[in-house]
C-alpha cells in the first residue's frame, strides 16, 4: 500500500503537490499540520497538509516527506477550505494565499538555526530527557540546524520539544527570514524558602540594618497580604519606591529568589472597569432590530449615522455571543483606529480581547494565533485589520466589519488581492456565523444588498445624547478669491470660526487631502515641473525637508534651485498640501498647538497614537490631517471641522470619486460636536452647487445613493457588473504594448462580456515599468465561475507565448 498526502507550499505556485509517507505518519498526520518537505533542488519548505489519500501523482514521481512538524494541525479545515475560496474567487495560486494567511514564524524553513540561550537558568531535573539532549548538544555547539536535532534525536516531529525548550528560553532560533518566537517571561520575586518560618521571619527583619532594604522585605508582606497573587519584580519596585538593584541585593542574600511566569505579551485585565452598558432607547431599538434581522439573515448592515453609538450597539452584541461560548472577529479598516477601540472593548470584556494587526512583532502574532486556536478566553474577541480575517478561528459566531465601506479593507498588492469584507461573509457563512456591517457611509454595493433584501438593514438616524447634526456651512473659494476675502488658503470665515472656537476652549480639526507642503515645483518661464525618473508623476515638494520626493516609489533629491531644462531660477510651488497649511496655521495662530497626522508624521510604531492622545487631553488645538481623519475617531471637544478643498477629491479619475467624497466629506464632519454641543463643518470649495457637496450638506445619503445607482447602472459598473481588472507590466515600452494588445484582443475573441482597453492607467510608469490594463465587466447573471475559468486559460496561454514571457501579468477581481 502507498500512503500519500497532499500538500501546499509557501510559494507563489497554482497547485497542491503530493509527498509520500509511511503507514504509521499517515495514521499520525492529519489536514493542518506542516510537514517540512524537499522542493526544489535542495530546499526545504513548511507545508501545510490539505488532504490524505493513496492515489500516487500521474505526472511526477512523489518524493518522501522530510518531517512533521507539528503534533497537532495549526490550521482547520475552515481556514484550508477558506483559502481555497480565495485562491478561485481572486484568480490567485493556493500558495499565495497560504503564504499571505500564516504569520511568517510559522513558515519554518530548511534554514532555520536553534542556538543556546546562554542568559538562561537551566535546571536540568526539570527538563525531559529528549530535551536534555537538546541542551547538551548545544553545550558543545553553539548552534545546530533542525535537521542536526532530528538526527540527534532520530525523531521526525522535533518541533514539538523545540518549542518547548523555546518557551523555557533555553533555546532561541535564529532566522534568516523571521524573528524568533519567543514569549515574554516576567520576573517574579518570592521570599527564599528558609524565611517561610516565622520566628525566621523577625530574626531576617532585625538583621536587615539597611532602611532600604527593610522598607523593601516589608513592602513584599504588605503586598501579598493585600492578594494572595505573585510578586512580579516591578510591582515590588513601584511599591516600595526602590530599585532592581536593592532587589538584586536581596537575592544576592538569599533572601529574595527570583522566578519566572510566562505572561501574554498583550495585557488588558488592567484597562477592565465593570460598567453596565446602558443603551440607548435608540440604540436598543437599532439592538433588537439587529438581532430579529439575524433570524432570517446571516449578514446585515447597520446603517447609523457619525456619533450614533454604533460601537456601543456592537458590544452589546459582542457580550451575547461570548457568552454563548462563541468567538467573535471584529475588522477594522485601519490599524491606527485600535487604540481607541481596544480601551472601549477591554474597559467591558478585559482580557477577552486580543489584538492581530501587522505593526505587532512577528512573536505577538503567533501568540494570538495560538490563543485563537485553542479557542482560549484570552481571544474570545479578535481586534484586527483585514488579514485578522485568516487566523484559525474554529468555533466563530460574529464578524463585525465596522467602516464596511472602507477601501482599505481590500489588499491591491501582493496577491491574494482579496476583500476582507467580502472574504469575511464567505467566513462567516462556513462557520454559520452572523456578519454584522456598519457604517454611517455604505458602500453602494452593500447599500445595494441591503436595500435589495440580500442583506437586513437597520437604520440610526439619531445620534447618541440626541446631539445635532453638525451644521454645514460652505464657503465659494471663487467668489472670496475675487472679493480678497482669503488669506492663504483660508477664507475669513473659517478663521473667525476657528478663532471663536478657541475663544471657547474648544478643538479644530482641519482635513486636506493631499499630504507634503505642496504638491508640485513649477518654473514659471519654461513650465517645467520635475517628474520622477522611475514614474510617469511629477514629484512632490516637502518643505520641511527640502526635498522633491516621489509619493509611488520613494525616489526623493534635493529642491533644485534652478529649472533642469532652462536653468531659470524663477521656481514656484503649485497647489498646497497639510504641510502648507500647517504653516499658514503657525502664523495665524501663532500661540497655538499645532500638530500634523498624515502619512509621513505617522511612521513609526506608536506616533499615530502619541498624536490622538495629545489631542484628546487636549494637549493639541488644531489637528490637520489626511483621510487618516475620517475614520471613526471619536473626540469629545471638537466643535469645528474645516475641509480646505473639496474639489480635489470630486476629480478624481476613478468611478467611485463621487462616493467616496461623500463619503470622506461626510466622515470627516462627523468628528464635529460630539458632546453636548452642535458641531460646525465649513467645506470650502470651487463648486457649491455641486450634487455631491450638496448631498454632504444636507445629509442625504439617499440622494447620493440613488445618483450613483443610477450612473453604475448606464456605465456598467458594480453593483450590476463585476470588475476584474489585468494589468501588464514591462520595461520595453514596445514589447508590453504588443503583448497587452495580443492578451486583449484574445480576451475580446473568446468572451462574450465587455473587455475595454488596453489602457494606460493615470500613471503609466512606475519604478522605471510601463504598464499597461485591461478590464473586464462581468453582468450579474453570468456564471463567475466558467468566465473566470476561460479567463485563467487564456492567461496560461498568454504564458506560453515566448516572447511575452518577461511581461508580468496580474489579476485583480472587484479591483475597486
Ligand atoms: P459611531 O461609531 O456611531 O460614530 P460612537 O460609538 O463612537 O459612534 O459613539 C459616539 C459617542 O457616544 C462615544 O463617545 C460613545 O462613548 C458615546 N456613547 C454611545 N453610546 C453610548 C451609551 N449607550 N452610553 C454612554 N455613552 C455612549
Ligand atoms: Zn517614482
Ligand atoms: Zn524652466
């Protein structure tokens, strides 16, 4: 009898492949466990099992496995048969998908190098005797390969005992590619047996002639006798007002001993206060009218305006399913929105609350991973972005998918190019949980299955505290340029508005899209603006820097003080970005705190935080920012929101332009008056009149709405028609336009659905590659699957084409 499984690899390829094993690891293994396995000419690749069978490969010879890796799957069969819904759905190889759902510690690989933690404690009794042998080997050598440890052992499953010897910190692994995964161990302090007497007890305290040191072995009784919890070594220090060192002294004495518990990287039983929640009459109603819609829907959409109390709505929620048993995921659109979030939920569940985003190290995304797999209290709720979506969840009963409407919650680049939102629903329906979407802005796809019935709809229109509506006021940039009304780029009356509101002692916030000082360095002879060498954009100036960069590929050189093309030195800049206004800002309020929070002043891991936070103590008076403003951040003292230009959103070359600047528009305002007091908007722009800015202006979401199904329906696009949109990429200007020309009119040949192009996106160069798209629109009624098919075939055959070979071809279905 052959034995065989089925496997993927972490690497960007369209198949499974099949391995041989032996009777006794087919009975051993089971679908989720990575199994190290050859591929290649000599590298080794962690693959994760999909299937067990007998049937041998036609096509190849199947090579045996080199070992298992886990004694129990890491992954479920919910998440294998997820993947392969993405992989068909987005027109992506499995092992993308695979590769882009595990954390990358968990990708082990051929290369990965154990060593001794030489800072380590062992004691040697407490270590099992394959994990003695371990640590012998690395007393004579100071680091070993997996393999060198299987053989020592003679063991195929050693990762098991790697493991745990990591989490005794004995050993760390090395990686070429990934951090090391190793939990965070705290240092906890327990009086040396010897004094557990107690006649020991006061002859240790009469000896003690240091005050210090007696302050600090009585602050240890007090402390244990308030609970009768461990001691870690900070608490004592914080408690006694001492340091690690008088600490250290005492367990240099004998007197202390130090030990070690191992504790979950994130922490939140702290942030836990035990309030009722207390909805609402309006909430309740939205409450109930969720829960009724659950009866005969799985997904359902709240639509509830800015500052209605949503959040509130969703932890109520949230309780019923947890105390159900249930595991709960709750997407977000934006990393940077979980601080706010993450103490709204911990203040209500503790340490039910775990938190799966990509600024967390690679150590603190296997914790969660492995909490979540063993359904353990500790990530009953998940808090994450879009690839929270992947983690092994094996008993879910909720999915919130808060800004649904939220364009970051699909990833454009690498593939798999899928919707969080959309792969979230399919989630949802295996696990035969509800998905909960909310917005104060739907998109018009999900305002569309809403209204059609796919989905349930519940409506908030009041918001909470009974708060107004903030009142929107717009200001004519033409007529207050021509009547000099305008400073900068502020009209008058956004500056007395300002100026009242800090008369009042309240906060501004100022929203402009664009980020660096201004957008463009213009000669005013010749024209001449600097373009990026490697793309087809011109380059953006960043005043405080001094530079020219490049906002696609980071290309960045110093402001030139004379035109490269007529060598005038008559340079101006063009257009304004949140750099400028800053600046304006500085001199019109010179006495004030400014603060910028776009892209570039949010880099690093914390600073994104360090700005709200000084802004909601109030630390900060006016906050400019970008987009970053308009999502679901919650002020209590904001009373005026200026957006600078509206009309560089509403041309944007892009369908959904008039969605989305309603959208942001009306996202943005929302910040205004939160508390008591009515907020006030001020939308300064060329174009008064326009639909759009009026529909933001009088809140009329249906309007907006009935607009643009209007326009999607004449111009084939989504809801009615599905996009995928083929983009080409090549160096040789030539060769890409023959090989897009040959790829779309066979395209055009065999399908009978609208294919336009190739085009030539806004940005025809990127990175020194030309670029070329092609787009497909897909009605309704045709069969997903069987177009998706023929299209994939042709594509494979575009591959073979041996002088196309070196064009690169990527898929992205519902692109938008
Ligand atoms: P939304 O997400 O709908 O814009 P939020 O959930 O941020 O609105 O709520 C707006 C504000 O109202 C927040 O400061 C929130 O704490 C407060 N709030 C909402 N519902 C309640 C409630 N039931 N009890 C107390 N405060 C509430
Ligand atoms: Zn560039
Ligand atoms: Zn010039």
């Amino acid at each position: 009898m052959n034995y065989f499984i089925e496997v993927i690899i972490p690497l960007s390829l369209p198949k499974t492949f099949t391995y041989k094993v032996s009777q006794s690891e087919f009975t051993f293994i089971k679908k989720g466990m990575r199994i190290a396995v050859p591929f290649g000419k000599s590298k080794m690749y962690s693959a994760v099992v999909v299937d067990l069978h007998q049937n041998a490969p036609t096509r190849y010879e199947a090579k045996e496995i080199h070992q298992i890796l886990d004694e129990k799957p890491i992954v479920n069969e919910f998440q294998i048969n997820h993947w392969f819904w993405i992989s068909s759905y987005y027109m992506c190889h499995i092992g993308d998908v695979y590769r882009g759902a595990l954390p990358s510690a968990l990708l082990l690989e051929s290369e990965t190098i154990i060593s001794h933690n030489k800072e380590a404690f062992v004691d040697e009794t407490q270590l099992s005797d394959d994990e003695f042998l371990v640590y012998e080997a690395l007393q004579q050598q100071s680091s070993l390969k997996v393999q060198d440890i299987a053989d020592i052992l003679n063991k195929k499953t050693i990762l098991p005992i790697l493991q745990k010897l990591i989490n005794k910190n004995i050993i760390s692994l090395q990686e070429e590619i990934q951090e090391e995964y190793k939990p965070k161990l705290i240092r906890y302090i327990r009086l040396h047996e010897k004094y557990l007497v107690q006649d020991k007890l006061v002859e240790l305290l009469d000896s003690l002639k240091s005050e210090k040191r007696k302050n600090l072995v009585l602050q240890y009784f007090q402390l244990t006798a308030q609970d009768q919890k461990p001691i870690s070594l900070k608490q004592l220090t914080e408690a006694a007002q001492s340091s690690a060192a008088i600490v250290k002294a005492l367990v240099d004495k004998e007197i202390f001993e130090v030990y070690f518990i191992q504790e979950d990287r994130v922490n939140f039983e702290k942030n836990k206060v035990d309030n009722e929640l207390l909805l609402s009459t309006a909430q309740q109603e939205a409450f109930d009218a969720i829960e009724k819609s659950f009866v005969v829907k799985d997904v359902s959409l709240l639509h509830g305006v800015t500052s209605s109390g949503k959040t509130e709505i969703y932890t109520k929620l949230i309780e019923k399913y947890i105390d159900k048993g249930k595991q709960v995921l709750y997407l977000l659109p934006e990393i940077a929105l979980t601080t706010q979030l993450v103490s709204r939920l911990t203040a209500h569940f503790g340490n039910k609350v775990a938190v799966f985003h990509s600024k967390y190290s690679n150590n603190e995304r296997v914790e969660v991973w492995n909490n979540v797999i063993q359904n353990s209290q500790s990530a009953q709720i998940v808090i994450g972005a879009r690839s929270a979506i992947f983690l092994p969840f094996n008993n879910l009963g909720l999915i919130i998918v808060d800004e649904e409407h939220e364009t970051t919650f699909k990833q454009q680049d690498p593939a798999p190019r899928y919707h969080a939102r959309d792969a979230a629903i399919v989630l949802a329906n295996t696990h035969q949980a509800k998905v909960l979407l909310g917005s104060a802005t739907p998109s018009i796809e999900t305002y569309y299955n809403a209204s059609s019935g796919k989905f349930g709809l519940i409506t908030l229109t009041e918001r909470f505290g009974k708060v107004q509506m903030p009142a929107i006021e717009l200001v004519d940039l033409k007529d207050n340029y021509f009547r000099k009304k305008m400073k900068g780029h502020f009209s008058t009356t956004l500056i007395d508005e300002i100026t009242e509101a800090f008369a009042n002692v309240e906060q501004v916030i100022l929203f402009q899209k664009r980020r660096g000082f201004s957008p463009v360095l213009e000669c005013m002879p010749c024209g001449n603006v600097p373009q990026c060498p490697q793309c087809d954009v011109s380059l953006t100036y960043h005043k405080f820097k001094n530079q020219l960069r490049c906002h696609y590929c980071g290309y960045a050189m110093a402001k030139p003080t004379n035109c490269h093309v007529c060598s005038s030195a008559d340079l101006e800049t063009k257009g304004f970005g949140t750099e400028q206004i800053e600046l304006e800002l500085a001199e019109l309020f010179p006495q004030r705190n400014i603060k910028r929070m776009d892209q570039d002043t949010t880099r690093g891991k914390y600073s994104f935080e360090k700005i709200i936070d000084g802004f909601k103590n109030r630390e900060i008076d006016i906050l400019v920012g970008t987009q970053m403003l308009a999502k679901g951040l919650d002020f209590d003292n904001v009373s005026l929101v200026g957006i600078m230009n509206a009309d560089t959103m509403l041309y944007h070359p892009d369908f959904r332009a008039f969605e989305r600047s309603y959208q942001m528009m009306t996202q943005v305002a929302g910040r205004s008056g939160r508390a008591e007091k009515r907020g006030k908007v001020i939308i300064q722009t060329y174009n008064p009149m326009h639909n759009v800015i009026q529909q933001v202006t009088n809140n009329d979401y249906a309007g907006m709405y009935n607009e643009q199904l209007y326009e999607r329906k004449i111009y084939y696009y989504p809801p009615f028609y599905r996009l995928i949109r083929v983009t080409l990429k090549h160096r040789d200007f030539e060769k890409l336009k023959e090989g897009s020309m040959w790829l779309y009119q066979v395209l055009q040949h065999n399908l009978t659905i609208p294919v336009l192009g190739p085009e030539e996106p806004a940005i025809g160069r990127i990175r020194n590659e030309y670029i070329r798209t092609i787009m497909i629109k897909m009605p309704l009624e045709t069969s997903v699957k069987g177009t998706k098919k023929t299209i994939q075939k042709i594509l494979n055959s575009f591959d073979l084409v041996s002088q196309y070979r070196a064009i690169k071809v990527t898929v992205n279905v519902d692109f938008y």
